[in-house]
C-alpha cells in the first residue's frame, strides 16, 4: 500500500517492484498504485476498510499495512505497518489459517 503524497505520484508500477524486490526482497507480482483513501478509494480499500468485521475497519493510516483474507474473502486479520512481514504474529496467523479446511 502507498499512500498518495506529491513525493510518490509520479513513480511508476515497475518502480515500486523495482523498489520492493531490492529493498524487501519480494519475489511475488505487487498491485499497481491505487487510492487507499479519499473519494477515490479503491472498491477493494472499500470492502477492507469499510465492510469488514468491526475489528479491523478503519482507514489505512500508512504503508504497508497488511490484510489478512480467508479462501471465502473475509478479512481475518489486519496487521499495521510496524509489523513487519516476518513477524511470528503474522506468520503465525497465516500458518493458521492455511491450516484451516
């Protein structure tokens, strides 16, 4: 997730792979650049942040927050930016929930 600021507007999709993959190491295909907030919010940053469960609506407050979603597409869990990606409280929750039928 990035938030829109003048700083960020004009990098591109291939920039922000290019970023992750050096910087985090990702390997996996990263979203195109989106609203997160405003009156131009994704449908998607709509059902996360305003349709799912109570626990875990709320606007996205800074990059890399990250969602948890179950096979059937209900957020089971949201984790904030300063959980980090190998964090045992997020790794952990998705073990269990891959574990899950």
């Amino acid at each position: 997730v990035e938030l829109e600021s003048e700083a960020t507007e004009q990098i591109t999709n291939e920039e922000i792979q290019e970023f992750c993959s050096s910087t985090y190491g990702t390997t996996f295909p990263i979203f195109g650049k989106i609203s997160v907030l405003g009156d131009d919010k994704h449908p998607l940053y709509i059902s996360l942040t305003e349709e799912s469960a109570e626990d875990f609506r709320g606007e996205v407050s800074w990059n890399f927050e990250k969602f948890l979603v179950n096979g059937a597409g209900v957020v089971v869990g949201r984790f904030r930016s300063a959980v980090e990606p190998s964090d045992e409280r997020l790794t952990d929750a998705i073990d269990t929930l891959l574990a899950t039928p």
